[in-house]
C-alpha cells in the first residue's frame, strides 16, 4: 500500500511539472545559457524580394520559435514596420504588431520570448514605450534593475514565475533612462555580419557589431541567413535554398566556428524563412537537449 501511494505521489508531481519553452530541463538554465532560433524581420511575410518569411509572427511563435527580429522606420511620426524604407515594404504598424504578440503570450504562461527592434530613424524612444503600455505588452516586459553579466540573468523558470517574461532589445537610439525595458543590445549582445552570402554563412563566427568588442561577458547573435547578390550592392533573401541553409548541417557548421572561436555556442542564431528546414531541431539540439 505504501508502495502503491509512493508511486502515486510520483505521477502526481510528474504530471505538475512545468516546461519552460517546452522543456522542463530549461527552466533552470539561466537566460543567458539558452539558444533561441530567431526570425528574422519576422513581420515581413510573402514571396517578394524584400520577404524574409512565409508565416505571420504568430504562426512563427506557434512554431516554436521565441526570438523575433523587426526592422522599425518612422512614417508619420510614428515607429512602422517596414524594411529598409516604407515604400519598398510596410508590414502594417508597430502597435498591431505588438498586439499580436501580446495576444500570444497572454495565451502561453510558460513561455519566455524574446523581441529585438531596430530604429534607425531614431524615433523617440518615448513613442515605443507608449506603444509598449497601449497593447497592454508592458506588463510582461522584463526590466533589470542593472546592467546584467552572463552570470546574473535569471533562469527562464524564474521569469515565468515572475510574469516578466518578455525581453525587448533595441539596436540603436533606446534611452534607458526613459524606456527602462528596451535595453541597449550590444551592451548585452555582439552580432556576427548581417546580410551574408554564400561564402560567408559557415565560413565564419566574426564580431560585427559592436565595432571592435570584446565578446568577453557578451550574448551573441549569429546571423545565419543567407543573401544572394542580384545587382553589385544589392542582397535579397535567398528563398530557393532556406531548406539547406535552415539544416541542422548548416547551422552547425557555423555554429562550431563559433565554439571554437569562444568557446561556447551562440545565444541565438537568426534565420530567413523559419518555417522551412530544421529549424526547431538546430533549437533543441543546440540546448543539448
């Protein structure tokens, strides 16, 4: 009987257990320990040149994927989603953005996203975080009290707990002082160069930006999304081989450059078209799980 009630004890707590991401084993590596596979420009979806996706952000969360990227341009005074300009394309605007991924979460307790916004325009800073409070995602924002080392970001269980669960970087023009939540991405992050082709994609695991860093007590992004050049100058996503450049392969080749240059793997690795290749799978596997 004692037996039997032991065992019964065990399912029960077996079946209490919270996953963190989907998996029970991150939700006590501390943020900085966990790869993500990120989209790239997530919000730009479709089959033109300036596209770097086939799913909506929704559909690319409900995939699995918790790291997303979007480029931000100002049109009538107002951050927008649109690469490289608005007229070449425009996602619609940053609040309905916001919205849907608010919407996600709300839905998702166990889960820890992460958001990475450029504004090259330089847009106030203010602007974004009101934007921030009208959808409502601001209450699940994750704002450090200081600037963070590798060894002091909580474990992905801890952020759950707290509900602050949603991490915001910025590339450029963010004021902390002002907007505590968006915070400086290269005083947390080193990237790898943006826009590589072919010869570049598993050829390297270079610092880009910031210029002259140190990868010393730094995050670090891989962009892991491969370009073709049309015109001298002139880069668009290469869709007709996302499959192989999304491989478990792929993504491994650079990724060991990586470790052997830092010794440790990336913290997230970028990626065109999520929706097609291994992507999920590089994600598991690179967490060692």
């Amino acid at each position: 009987m004692r037996r039997a009630a032991l065992l019964t004890l065990a399912l029960v707590a077996g079946s209490l257990a919270v996953d963190c991401n989907g998996h029970a084993e991150l939700c006590s590596q501390p943020y900085s320990n966990v790869t993500f596979v990120g989209a790239h420009n997530s919000p730009f979806v479709g089959i033109g040149p300036a596209d770097n996706q086939y799913t909506t952000p929704t559909q690319q969360l409900d995939q699995g994927v918790r790291f997303l990227q979007a480029q931000t341009q100002e049109k009538d005074g107002a951050p927008e989603m649109c690469h490289t300009s608005c007229i070449l394309e425009d996602a619609g605007s940053l609040h309905d953005y916001l919205a849907s991924i608010k919407a996600w979460v709300d839905g998702h307790a166990n889960e820890v996203v992460t958001l990475l916004i450029t504004n090259p325009d330089a847009i106030d800073i203010n602007i974004y975080g009101d934007i921030f409070k009208a959808t409502g995602l601001d209450a699940y924002v994750f704002t450090p009290e200081k600037l963070l080392s590798l060894a002091d970001w909580p474990t992905l269980g801890d952020m759950i707990s707290s509900g602050k669960r949603v991490v915001v970087f910025m590339d450029y023009n963010m004021d902390t002082s002002k907007v505590p939540y968006i915070l400086d991405e290269f005083a947390y992050y080193f990237e790898t160069p943006f826009d590589p082709t072919e010869d570049q994609l598993t050829s390297q695991c270079n610092i880009d930006r910031p210029s002259g860093a140190s990868a010393d007590g730094r995050m670090f992004l891989v962009n892991h999304n491969l370009n073709i050049e049309i015109f001298p100058d002139v880069l668009i996503p290469d869709a007709i081989h996302a499959r192989d450049t999304n491989s478990v392969a792929s993504i491994t080749a650079q990724v060991d450059i990586c470790k052997k240059n830092y010794g440790r793997v990336p913290n997230v690795v970028l990626l065109d078209f999520v929706s097609v290749g291994d992507t999920i799978a590089a994600q598991t596997q690179l967490n060692g799980l």
